[in-house]
C-alpha cells in the first residue's frame, strides 16, 4: 500500500516539510473514478463513520418515538467542538430519553472551541461528557439501547447489540463481509471500522445517494441529509473545515471528517463519494487537499472556491503575524479509464 504527496508546508522558498496521504473517489456501482496513492490502503474510517451510526436511530423508529429533532439528529452524527449550543442539544437528548449525563461513557476533555474552553477555565469549571465531541454519538447510541430495552450496562462494547447493530450497517454501505472490518477503540471508547479507502469512498456514495437501498432506508438517509446540510455549524462547530464548505456550498456535499487525517464527503447530486486519508494523521493537511480534489473534480464554482481559500491555501504567519509561508496541495488526481 502506497501513500502519495498531497501537501507541502513552505517557510520563504523551501519546503520544509510535507504529508502523504491517499485519496480515493467511487461511485456508486463501485467504480472508481479517480484517486491519489492506492485506494486499498486500510485505515480507521473513525469519526467518518456517524452519520451511517446514526442511520439505526432513524431506521429503528427510535429518533420518531423520542422526537428527535433535526438538530438533535445533527449532534448525533457530529464531532462538535463542544459549543454552548452543542452541550444544550446534547443535553436535551438525554432529557427525551430519561437518562442522566452519567449513562454517557464517552469521556471529557476541554471543547475544541477555543474561546469555549477558555471560558471554562476563567469560570473555574470543568468540562462535563456534553463537551465531549463524540457526546451526541453516544446519546444515540443510548437511544437506540432505550428504544429496543437493550442493557443500558455496557453498551460502548463491541459485544453489545448497539455496538454489533452499527457494525452491521457500516458494512453493508461498505459492502463488506462479515469479519472483514478490523475493529478497534476509537478515542470515546466504542467501537472504531478499519478498511480500504475505497471502501469508505463507496460507503459515502452509498449512504449519500441510496437509491439500492429499501425505501425505508433510504427515506433514513435522506433525513440524516437534510439535518446535517441544515446544521452545519453542529456537525462540527464554527470555523472547522466540514462546517465551512457545508455552507458555502449549500446541499451539494455532506462531509464529515475523523481524526487522525481523515476526511470524507458525499455528493448526492453526482452518486460519488470521496475519501482521503493523510498518512501522519495532521489534519492541518485536510483542507489543502479536500478543497483541491473537489476542484479538480469540477464541485466548487470559482465564487466557492474563492470563499474556500483561507483553507485550501494556509497561510503560516511568525509572531509578528507576517505571513512566511503556506501549507498547499501538491498533488493532481489520476482519472480511472
């Protein structure tokens, strides 16, 4: 499996350093359409892969029988930065289900949000499981637990049926056998999907675009759509790469990315979904390289594009805030025949 060159880091006129990475764009036949290193480099789709975690949630009839809203929908698939706003819609889930913040196993830590963290801090407060960025997944999770009268008692375990149930449908958009995900730990303690680039490229094209699916599925995707292109700025907060081109874009791509360099978008429209990886897993390096594929691929307009600069083409500034250098694309995608 090899890795590529997507991105060079410059101070005056040197490089001073690079990432590689992979990317891999499929429709939804499973062909692929044009890549970047090898598309079989297997990796963690890691937080990638919540919105198909929270397809059950819609499927099941769990998100209609606790009335989830769009919102509540949208922190369900986030990696939020742990906003005001995003600690009072995860406090409002767990409200509908009856449960207390201690039923939430996924840990804390201080919001990506800087001025929110800061604002902790001058307030002497710690952060609680509702600045956690993986909260929302977790109130869905707990949903689905309450809704199927599952054992609430360990249900971050992979042997769990919440757990086996998002297996499950991870695998299917993938189109995967059983047992041919590597399972492992993500940060909030629940089960993380490693497997091929490609796979997760068709996953998204799959999930973005469900027209193999059974109607029921499909109405789920659609829903999942519309709340996440609705509420960008929850999916991951103010300022963050999958907010930004979300709303500038309007409802032509849902992204979400994962940490440790991963980034993944559908295109509903087109039937296409794109992966990329950044192989030391900086996730300085996902604008320069997303925002390049999605122009080479012919998805941003010039006005877009424009909007989109300041993370395509970063500048790096001293501290004397002068601008010494840029983190930049370096790489031109390779058309399948």
């Amino acid at each position: 499996m090899f890795t590529e060159k997507l991105v060079e880091v410059t101070r005056g006129s040197l490089i001073e350093s690079m990432h590689r990475g992979v990317v891999a764009v499929v429709d939804i036949s499973g062909s692929l359409i044009a890549s970047v290193g090898d598309p079989s480099y297997v990796t963690y789709l890691r937080s990638a892969a919540k919105p198909m975690q929270a397809l059950p949630v819609v499927e099941s009839g769990a998100a209609a029988y606790y009335n989830l809203s769009q919102k509540e929908l949208a922190l369900i698939m986030a990696s939020h930065s742990g906003q005001d706003e995003h600690v009072r819609i995860g406090m409002d889930i767990m409200e509908k289900l009856g449960l207390s913040a201690d039923a939430l196993k996924c840990g804390t830590h201080f919001p990506l949000h800087k001025k929110s963290s800061v604002k902790l801090v001058q307030e002497g407060k710690s952060p609680s499981v509702f600045h956690c960025t993986c909260s929302g997944k977790h109130a869905g999770m707990l949903a689905l637990v309450k809704y199927h009268h599952w054992e609430e008692e360990g249900y971050y375990l992979p042997e769990h049926p919440v757990q086996k149930l998002m297996l499950a449908t991870v695998r299917s958009f993938a189109g995967l056998r059983e047992g041919e995900i590597i399972v492992g730990v993500d940060g909030c303690g629940v089960s993380v999907f490693g497997m091929p680039l490609y796979r997760m490229a068709l996953a998204y094209a799959r999930w973005a675009k469900p027209d193999d699916c059974s109607a029921e599925r499909a109405q789920a995707c659609r829903t999942l759509h519309e709340a996440m292109l609705n509420n960008p700025v929850i999916i991951a907060g103010a300022g963050r790469l999958a907010t930004e081109i979300m709303n500038i874009t309007g409802d032509k791509l849902l992204v979400k990315d994962g940490n440790e360099g991963i980034i993944c978008v559908g295109v509903p429209g087109k039937g296409w979904g794109i992966a990329v990886k950044i192989e030391d897993g900086d996730m300085r390096a996902l604008g320069p390289v997303i925002i390049s594929v999605l122009q080479e691929l012919g998805l941003l307009t010039e006005e877009e594009s424009e909007m989109l600069k300041p993370y395509a083409r970063k500048k790096i500034k001293n501290y004397r805030g002068e601008t010494i250098g840029e983190i930049r694309s370096a790489f031109s995608l390779i058309r399948s025949s």
